[in-house]
C-alpha cells in the first residue's frame, strides 16, 4: 500500500469510529480533597479505550453510571496521565475526577457498600479494590459489600491457566476478538462477563472469581465473615469468622447492572 493510500485508510477509519469518549476538559483533583458521603458509591477505574480497545465494556459501563445516579450515590472516576479524551462513558460528570496512576485511590472509603467498574481486572482495578480494603480496615468493624458489576470490567486473562478445561475456548476467543489488531496491551481484552460464558459451568466460574478476588485476609481481621455472591443464585462461603454475629463482607458478582435498573424504572 503507497503512502496516499495508507492516510486514506486512516482517514477512513477516524471517521467510521462511534461517538465514544470525549469528555469536555475537566478539573482532575487530588485524591485527599475528596470526601465521600452516603452509604453507597461507585467508583469507575480507568474506563478508556487506552487499555479497552474495542470498548467491549461501554455499554455495561454506562448502564452502571445510570444505576449509580439513579441511586443517588457518589460517583468517583479514576483517571490516569494517558488521553483523557480515550475515556468513554457518557455521563462525563461524576462528583469527581481523581488521578490515579494504578487504581489507587488515596482516600478514605466510608461508604459500606463500594460498587466498582472499569479495568483492568488483574492490574488497576485490583488495586483499586485492594485500597477499598485497607480503608475499610482502618475503621471500626461492620458489614461491607463490594459489588462489580460483570459487563464493565476488562481483563488481560491473565488468571486462565493452560491447564483449565476451558483454556481451548478462551485462546479461540481471543483469536478471533483480536483478528488483524495490533499485539500488545491494546486490544487483547476480553470482559469479566464474556470469561464467565467461556467458562460456562457455575462451579468452575466460582472458581475462577475466587482467583480473582482481591486478598481480603491482608487487610481486614479474621474477624469478618467473607461471602462470594454470583448473581444471587450461588452464595459461597470463603471465611467463617469469629463469634455469634460476626461482621459480613460480601463480594457480589452480577452479570450487569441492567437488571436492577429495569426494578428501579
């Protein structure tokens, strides 16, 4: 292909791109000015086609913002130093815009119940989750939930393994979703919702949300009681706990946030 026919190409394909991302410019604040009330809040970890190539998780991203402000609880969205008109949710207005390079978040969590979305699910968002941890940890024990919301979160795939039985399905997956693209981080992701129907058998698709997890045991007491909930048919108990009425922390997995949308409409 000559030199005038590549820039056709590539002016071809600028112009074909859907309308996602481009958020107005906007203020990115510091993570210790934000505070946080109500006992809800999301928060959204580097939600852009910097790592999401083919924006497999707007949709469900999007449906999560809904349910956050219909809800009425606070939205946070991470963001790194990478382009910021790359991030593509629609609701470009979230109670703030924090900076983050990783997915940490660097402020207190006081709300008991966290629902997180974004990516990707072995790197950012892992660290996101485990800074949930540790501010929980800082606090006087009660009941935590964290809900993630399946349809919104990538992953690299990282926690397949060769030897798992569903291997064979997740590598043609990925082979096809990645046909003619670019190697590297770009574009081989897949969603948490898309690895859960290669999986397709619920108890190998607890297993694998077991690997998963963010370590729980590093931050909080062994005290709490620890529950991992898949779309409120499987309840699996991961720590007993201590005593009679031990504390709860829940980790809930749903396919997508669009089912309680429709209860709440």
């Amino acid at each position: 292909m000559n030199l005038k026919r590549r820039w056709l190409a590539v002016l071809v394909s600028l112009v074909a791109l859907p309308a996602w991302g481009m958020c107005p410019r906007h203020d990115v604040v510091e993570p210790g000015r934000v505070r946080v009330s109500g006992n809800e809040m999301l928060i959204v970890t580097h939600s852009s086609s910097n790592d999401d190539g083919r924006a497999a998780t707007k949709i469900g991203l999007d449906e999560a913002i809904r349910f956050a402000r219909k809800r009425g609880m606070a939205r946070i969205y991470l963001q790194d130093e990478r382009p910021a008109e790359n991030y593509f949710m629609d609701d470009c207005a979230p109670d703030h815009w924090v900076y983050s390079q990783g997915g940490e978040i660097g402020f207190e969590v006081t709300p008991a119940h966290v629902f997180s979305v974004g990516g990707h699910l072995e790197e950012c968002l892992s660290h996101t989750l485990h800074g949930v941890l540790d501010s929980w940890a800082r606090q006087p024990q009660r009941d935590h939930s964290i809900t993630l919301f399946m349809d919104a979160i990538f992953s690299n795939g990282k926690a397949f393994d060769e030897s798992d039985p569903y291997y064979p399905d997740y590598a043609r997956f990925m082979n096809i979703v990645t046909y003619g693209r670019a190697g590297g981080e770009h574009f081989p992701k897949l969603t948490l919702l898309e690895t859960m129907g290669i999986i397709i058998r619920e108890p190998q698709q607890i297993e694998y949300l077991k690997r998963v997890l963010p370590h729980y045991e590093r931050s909080l007491s062994p005290d709490y009681r620890v529950l991992l909930n898949l779309n409120d048919v499987r309840v699996v108990v991961l720590q007993a706990g201590r005593g009679a009425r031990p504390p709860v922390l829940r980790f809930n997995f749903y396919d997508s946030a669009l089912p309680s949308l429709a209860m709440q409409d």
